[in-house]
C-alpha cells in the first residue's frame, strides 16, 4: 500500500477527493480503485513540521549569547521536531512505520521547500522504504489523477532536496552569527535590541534605506515653466515651451522674459510628427507580477496576496502560485479552449467574448516549455468557481489571472503617438503630445495599464504644417523638483527580482538575472514581512519607510558582505547549481562557514568606528510616528518552538517568525501586558492573576496560560 505525504492538510484532502475515501484523525484512507489497486493512506506535513536545532542543542553553554563564542560551526546540523507539531508528527510516523505501507510518496508542493518538508519528515522518522515523487502544477481532479498515473522517480527530485537543506542550513549560519555579533556589538554601545540579519533581508533594507536617505538628502529646487494656448482655425489648443532638451527655467525672470517675447506674435505650426507604435498582450503571470499589479490596483501587501492564492490554489480554481515563470508548455496551452468556454459563460467575463485568436498554441509570447521549469505561469484551471461567492480578495485576485489569459486571445494594440511644435515669432518653440488609439486589441480587457501621462493625452487639432494663428493666453507656472518616491509593497518585490539591476559588475547582472535576484517567488512575500516584525520598515498607505533602527543596521554593516547583492548572487547561482546536480552541497556548505568567519571578523572591525548610542535610536525617520520598540534579549523561550520571545512593539512574538507563528497582543481586552508578566509566563507557563480584563460590558480576573495541547493562549480563572 502507498503512503501519500502531503504538505499540508488542505492539500492532502485535495488529493484525496478524486477517490473514494474516509476521513480519520490525521490521516484520509483511499479505497482500492484502478490508481491505487491496494487502496492508499494520505497524510500530510503541517509546512515545516521538523526545523534545526537552536544552538545549545549543540552545546548548552552556547544558550548564552558571548562574542568569544563566535562563530557558532555545527559540524554536522540536526533537525528536530517541531514542539507544536509533534501530535502531527507521530502521524507520519506511525503510518510511515507500518507493515502494510511498501512505498512512500512524496506529495509536497513541487519545489526545492516543499521537497525539504517532507524528506526531513521522513529521514526523522527512522523508516526508510522506496519513494515516488507527485509534481503536478494544480489540483483539480484531473490534474490530480494524471499525477498519480505518472510518478517521478525520488532520484528525479533529491538534488532539490540537497539545494534547499544547504539554503536553510546556510542562511541559519549567516543568520545566527550575523545577529548575535552585531546584536551582541550594538549592547556594548547601550543599545538593548536584537538586530538580526540574513542573506536576503539584509540587502533589500540596504535597498529600501538607500532610498529612504536619497529622500532625506533630497533638496528641492525650484523650476517655471511656460504654458500657452493657441488658437488657430477655430481651434484652441495648449503647448509647453522648450529649447532642445530644456522645458524648464532656472529662474522666473528667464520664464518671464520668454512670455514678454512671445506676446502678440504670430504662432506657426512648424512640424508635425506621428509615430505608430504596437504593443503585444502583457504576459501571462508569475508570482512578482501578480503581487505587483495586485499591490498597485488594490494595494494587497505581497503576503496576503500570497495568503490568497493559496487558498484558490487549494480550492483548485489556479495552478501553483509560487511560479517564477510566465510561460506555459504546449501541453497546457492544448487546456485553454476549454477553460475559455467555461469563463465565458460567466458574467463577469462575458462581454470579452468571443475572443479574436482562438488559438495561442503556436505563440511563444506566452507558450514556450524551454522557458518553463519547475512550474508553468499562473493561470486559471478548468475548474471555475462560482465568482459570486468567492471573497472579495479571492474574487479580484482571480479576476486578475484571468483577464491576463483573456487578454493573450486578443490582438495587439496599435496607437500613434503625434508631436506637434508651433513657433512663436521665429523664435520660441511649443510642444504639444497627442495621442490616436487605432486598435484597441488586448486594452479593452486591461484598460488599466494606461500610464497618467497617456491618459492626458488628447488627439492632435486637425492641424497641418504651416498653419498659423494666433496666441491667445501665456501662463507662467512655478513648481519645485521632487524627491525620488518611496516605493511601494509591489514595486520592492519587482525591486528584489530585478536587483541585478544595480550592480555594477556585469557578471554579477548576469548572475542576479538568471537566478531572479533577491530571493525566490516563493520567499520575497515573508522577508518584506520579516522586516516588519523586526521593525526595519513600516508600510503606511502602502508606502515603505525605512525605521532608524533599519538605517542604523544598514550603516553599521556598512561595506559588509552582508548587505551586498553580491553575496546573494555568487550564493544563488552555487544553489541552483546544487538543484541541477551540478555542485556539490558539501563545498557549498564549506563556503558558507568561511562566509560566517568572515561576517564576525568585519562586524569587530567595523564596530571600532561606530559612533551609534542608544539616541541614534531616537532620533526618527520622517516615517516614524511611533514609539521605539524595545527589543529585548532572554525575554523566554517560545512556548511552541523554543526560540527566544523578543517584544516587537505592539506584540510579544518568537524569534523565528514566519516559521513559528507565536505572537499576541501587549494589550489584551483592554489590560496591557507586562514586560514581567511574559516572563513569568514564558517561564512559568502563566502569568499570576490579571484583574480588570473587560469583555462587553463586564470585567473579570484571570491568569493568561498556555494551551499546549490547542496551542494557544487562554485564560485561567482563579477558583472562589
């Protein structure tokens, strides 16, 4: 009989459902069918049911936090189960563990994440039995039963596997030593906060507080410009002066001095220009260009754009969402007709029927498997949803993939653009832009990619070369230069993918293209949230301020390795060399320690000229309108993985968010919780009694517990 392992439980009813099955506690039952002549067991990992091991498993003096105990170098890295989800664990073990169970099968999602869950699971179990591998794109019913009929080989997918253990075994490295060292170097300045570092966070806050100090050292200057307004043939028409590439003056007497030259003089058209441009259909989505565009038009943060794909994902309405590619194989381009059929007949999508191609199949625009890896661009499935009863997110973020698929089976769209300059008295030259949709194509499904300046363009005046007229109005408007743009939720995820972008060093570009630049589809959503928690950046009004405490890593680490898209790249190409098969991940790994030696020594380095105090922390970034948050070290141990409690500001949260989501509110029911009273519950499992907690209108006394068996913070009431 097979064991299916999924990699979470919403998954694994998915893959269940195509079959006759039975529900148990942990765990689906399949009856004997023509895919599984035996029947089969499913069940499914809880994301990273296992993780490493923190540092004093290794050595329990190193539960103390000391320079001289730097770098920390496992010779050998162990994993463990993770405490809140060993109920779940032992599930897996004791299916993978039984008599009648000869095959596994691995079902994680397909990529290098998803491989790492479930072997680990396995390898932690002790049992050791063949393996298939289940890679399928989505999860409807079909895609599911042809997955099952054509199973890998685990031999196909373990170089994933060594690609993503040597990722999360590195990063702990780089992660582990980088925060301590410079945490442990900041203290000896008075200032009391964890500052934690990473491969990937630390060269995205480099990039988001470059920009914020572009900002800050950013000094308007003030600017005219001449507008005027003609009028020729009956027709009125405005224009903006310029003199080859200048449009603007320096100074209002200049500006002032131009007006007095062209008032009542004749104005002649001197030239017309029109330029036909065409455009193709955007391409279809990957996972940074739907967070991009979803976080522009509805302002969705990354992750809960991420959060909501997912959950259509699961529900089968969408392939896999963590795609880095934009293109599908032709065997999937084959599925469109159908799914088209199906979208038409829905209200929301009606009106864009019938479509002017009818086949895309030979357009390598959008179907291309050379350009296709792990996983084909996201795409709606043949399994439509009632729309009406989707979410509102789900709703929008669905609507999105599909007016893209659409808007591929439409024709390209065909605009002039015109140049019109008319000169006064011989001398002053106007331009005015216009502006002729001669094929709407693919715009009529995606009117909203019109840029602000194309919108304000107007057709030209029904104008010739020659014409003259007359200037009826000179206006002369003063403005000042703008500081460069903070940027959004989705423009820094389009940011880390292009990052190559701002390196000098062309090898380097090349690298950081190739490997998609900072981070992965699947992991840039929970860094730009791990900066959050970590109060590197706030986002307000979907605008990203770097913190004081973000600048002041980003300056301490100063010329550091650590906040280089250098590193990320040379350490992105050796792991996608390991996923190829093509590297060893024992020298990766080799590497990775010398890296660690070389981020303690510089940090020491570099911290004999620092002149940071613990008022550098006061001093606010234009953004901040906020208290500091006081992180503390040896709050306590988080009550589900062990790791240290660090108080965020507005809540009290593990050290290894996202991985380990323990987290509540300083203010619960109106009580504010102490600094004392985490410890003592982190320490004691509870906190002594609470008096004056209000729910509605009543108030009670309570001691905040933790719920091992449900996981959660509860109340205990103190008995009469």
């Amino acid at each position: 009989m097979k064991l299916v392992i999924a990699e979470k439980p919403d998954q694994g009813a998915k893959l269940a459902s195509p079959f006759k099955n039975k529900k148990q506690q942990g765990f689906i039952e399949i009856s004997p069918n023509d895919t599984f002549p035996n029947g089969a067991l499913i069940t499914w990992a809880v994301g990273h049911v296992c993780e490493l091991v923190p540092p004093e498993e290794y050595d329990p003096s190193l539960k103390k936090w000391s320079l001289a105990s730097l770098p920390i170098l496992p010779e050998k890295f162990k994993h463990r189960v993770s405490p809140s989800k060993a109920k779940q664990f032992q599930v897996i073990k004791s299916l993978l563990t039984r008599s009648d169970v000869d095959e596994i099968v691995h079902a994680g999602d397909a990529g290098r994440e998803g491989e790492y869950i479930v072997r680990i699971a396995v390898q932690l179990s002790g049992v050791n039995k063949p393996m298939k591998r289940l890679w399928i794109s989505s999860l409807t019913p079909k895609a599911v039963e042809q997955g099952f009929l054509n199973l890998k080989d685990e031999q196909d997918t373990r170089s994933l596997y060594y690609e993503a253990v040597s990722r999360s075994c590195a990063d702990w490295l780089v992660g582990m030593n980088g925060s301590r060292v410079y945490s442990l170097l900041f203290q000896r300045k008075g200032i009391r906060e964890v500052f934690s570092t990473g491969r990937v966070q630390s060269p995205t806050l480099a990039l988001i507080v470059a920009r914020e100090k572009e900002i800050q050292n950013f000094k308007p200057e003030p600017f005219w410009e001449l507008k005027a307004k003609f009028l020729m043939k009956d027709t009125l028409y405005e224009g903006t002066w310029f003199r080859g590439e200048q449009s603007r003056f320096p100074s209002r007497d200049e500006a002032d001095n131009v007006r007095s030259n062209c008032e009542n003089k004749l104005a002649t058209v001197k030239e017309i220009e029109s330029e036909r441009k065409e455009f193709q259909p955007p391409q279809l989505f990957n996972l940074s260009s739907l967070q991009a565009v979803a976080n522009q038009i509805y302002k969705y943060s990354p992750q809960n754009c991420l959060n909501t794909l997912q959950q259509l994902y699961l529900e089968g309405y969408i392939s896999y969402p963590r795609s880095d590619s934009a293109y599908v194989t032709p065997e999937e381009a084959k599925q469109f007709p159908d799914i088209l059929s199906k979208l038409s007949r829905q209200d929301m999508f009606k009106d864009y029927f019938p479509l002017s191609i009818q086949s895309i199949a030979n357009n390598k625009r959008f179907v291309n498997a050379a350009k296709v890896s792990d996983h084909y661009a996201i795409i709606p499935t043949e399994v439509v949803p009632q729309i009406n009863r989707l979410k509102p997110e789900e709703r929008n973020l669905y609507e999105l993939i599909v007016k893209r698929l659409i808007a591929a089976h439409y024709d390209k769209a065909i605009i002039d653009y015109s140049r019109l300059i008319t000169i006064v008295g011989d001398q002053e030259t106007f331009l005015t832009k216009g502006k002729l949709i001669v094929q709407e194509g693919w715009r009529k499904v995606l009117y909203e990619q019109d840029s602000k300046e194309d919108a304000e363009m107007d057709v030209l005046p029904p104008l010739k070369q020659g014409d003259t007229g007359t200037v009826k109005e000179l206006i002369v408007k003063e403005g000042k230069t703008q500081a460069p743009k903070r940027y959004t939720e989705g423009q820094l995820i389009t940011l880390m993918k292009t990052a190559g972008k701002h390196l000098e060093d062309t090898e380097l570009e090349k690298i950081l293209e190739k490997t998609e630049g900072l981070g992965t589809e699947a992991t840039r959503a929970s860094i730009i949230s791990v900066l959050k928690d970590r109060n590197y950046i706030e986002v307000k009004k979907n605008m990203v301020y770097a913190t004081s405490k973000g600048v002041m890593l980003i300056d301490a680490l100063g010329n550091s390795i650590l906040a280089s898209a250098e590193m990320t790249a040379k350490w992105e190409q050796r792991l996608h060399e390991v996923g190829q098969g093509k590297a060893s991940p024992q020298s990766f790994m080799e590497q990775a320690r010398k890296l660690s030696q070389k981020i303690i020594d510089d940090a020491i380095q570099n911290s004999r000229t620092w002149t940071f105090t613990a008022k550098n922390l006061e001093t606010k970034t234009p953004s901040e309108n906020k208290d500091k948050a006081i992180i503390n070290i040896g709050l306590g141990r988080c009550p589900k993985c062990t790791e240290e409690v660090l108080d965020t500001g507005a809540a009290y949260s593990c050290s290894a968010k996202p991985k380990c989501d323990f987290s509540f509110s300083k203010k619960v029911l109106g009580k504010t919780i102490t600094e004392t009273q985490i410890k003592k519950f982190l320490e004691k499992g509870k906190t002594n009694l609470i008096k004056g907690f209000k729910k509605g209108e009543k108030t009670f006394d309570a001691m905040l517990i933790w719920k091992k068996e449900e996981g959660k913070v509860g109340f205990e009431f103190r008995a009469k």
